[in-house]
C-alpha cells in the first residue's frame, strides 16, 4: 500500500475533525443550555473554552505531522537519489565483467 504525505496528512485531519465533533456533541449532552440556569452560561463558557483548547492543540499536532512527513519526504527523496547512483554505479561495474 503506497499512501502519499499529503494523503496521510489529510486522513489525520479528518481524523481530527471527527473526534473533535464526537467530543463536542457529547459535551453539548453533559451541558444542556438552560436558561433558568444562570449557572449553564459560564458553564457553556468553560466548556468552549475547552473545546478551543483542544483544537489548538490538535492543530499543533497537525502540524507537526505536517513537518515530520515533509522531513521523511526529503529523506526519501535523498535515499532514491543515492540508489539510482548505486545502481547505476553497480551496472557501470558489472559492465567491465562482461567485456
């Protein structure tokens, strides 16, 4: 299975976006607005606070993500460039055998 950086990036993030949305409806259950409650509005507020964190801190990971694979992409890139001089190196070197 051959699966590109930007691929792996994007599952992540949609990965992401989901647990954060699961995680939202089942705080928003918890925390049922009521407005006879004049409690429920701080709490409301603690709560998207919360939340906000948490997708920061997902974003921050994305982000690193981001860097890592872009990091393993150019030492890849390095690797594939240092097998095509081996290789050809090992062809320029069987090539004296035969002649």
């Amino acid at each position: 299975m051959n699966i590109s950086m930007k691929d792996l990036v994007e599952y992540i993030k949609n990965s992401l976006d989901i647990l954060v949305s699961i995680k939202l409806n089942e705080e928003l259950q918890k925390y049922k607005f009521n407005n006879d409650n004049p409690g429920a509005v701080a709490d409301y507020e603690k709560l998207l606070q919360g939340l906000e964190q948490d997708i920061r801190g997902h974003i921050s990971l994305e982000h690193q993500l981001k860097i890592q694979c872009e990091k393993y992409a150019e030492q890849l890139d390095i690797l594939e460039d240092e097998k095509i001089i081996l290789l050809s190196q090992i062809v320029r070197n069987n090539s004296y055998y035969y002649f």
